[in-house]
C-alpha cells in the first residue's frame, strides 16, 4: 500500500519547515516525493515538488573521466531518469563511432544519444522520441 506523503498528517502539519529543514541537512537545493512510475505509454514519474523553485535537475556523468563530460537537464515531474543505465552510457560513449550515422529509437532525455556525440564522437545521432516532455529535456 502506498502513501501519499503530502496528505499524511504529520507531514502537512509541518509543512515547509520540514522540507526546509530536509534540504538544509541534505545541502541541496529542492527535495521531491516519488511515486511509481505511471503507465501512460512515456513513463511519466509520479513525483511532485515539495521544496525548491524549479523541477528541472542537472546531472553531469563522467565529470572527473572525461575532460569533455555530458550534461543532463530535465524536469523531474515529467522526466524520468534512470542511473541503472550508467554502465550501458558508458559503454556507449567508449565505442569508436566516428564516420558512424546512428539512429537512437528511444531517445528520452538524451541517456545514449549524448555519449555517443560527446564521447564516440558519431558524426549524427538521429535521436527519436514520442514522449514532448521529453523532447524538450533533450533539446
């Protein structure tokens, strides 16, 4: 059985401070429930913001590797990002893609489509997606 944490009692009762105080002791910059995620075909997160100004997160991947690294930016309300994929990005953008026209069928947020630009230097990713949440977080 699930909770909805913003009508549980305890929670509502504290309101703000509790989430300012969850930030603060996190040192970070917005703090959001997570819920399953939907099943309307994009995979749409169940998340919603409860401190913070904006949904929209970075993420850098391979900061300290490479000194070209990638930057992911999407809203985590209408995005999901899945950091199980690590190993198959980093596989990805280690390959020899050079001369190489890639098309990358399910291209979301950018998980494969940015390594192989940035790190295995494909000369054109056709990057395909359905989901316009999703598109824009790409562009």
């Amino acid at each position: 059985m699930e909770v909805d944490l913003n009508y549980c009692c305890c929670f509502s009762l504290l309101g703000d401070t509790l989430w300012k105080t969850i930030s603060s002791s996190l040192k970070v910059n917005r703090v959001a429930l997570k819920n399953r995620i939907q099943t309307d075909g994009f995979r749409t997160p169940n998340v919603t913001l409860v401190w913070g100004l904006s949904p929209w997160v970075n993420y850098v991947d391979n900061e300290i590797k490479y000194i070209v690294f990638v930057r992911y930016s999407w809203d985590v309300e209408r995005n999901m990002f899945s950091a199980g994929n690590a190993p198959e990005r980093h596989r990805l953008g280690s390959l020899d893609c050079r001369k190489e026209v890639v098309v990358d069928l399910f291209a979301g947020i950018g998980y494969f489509t940015l390594p192989l630009l940035v790190h295995a230097k494909a000369e054109m990713v056709h990057a395909c997606e359905w989901n316009p949440n999703a598109v824009t977080a790409l562009r």
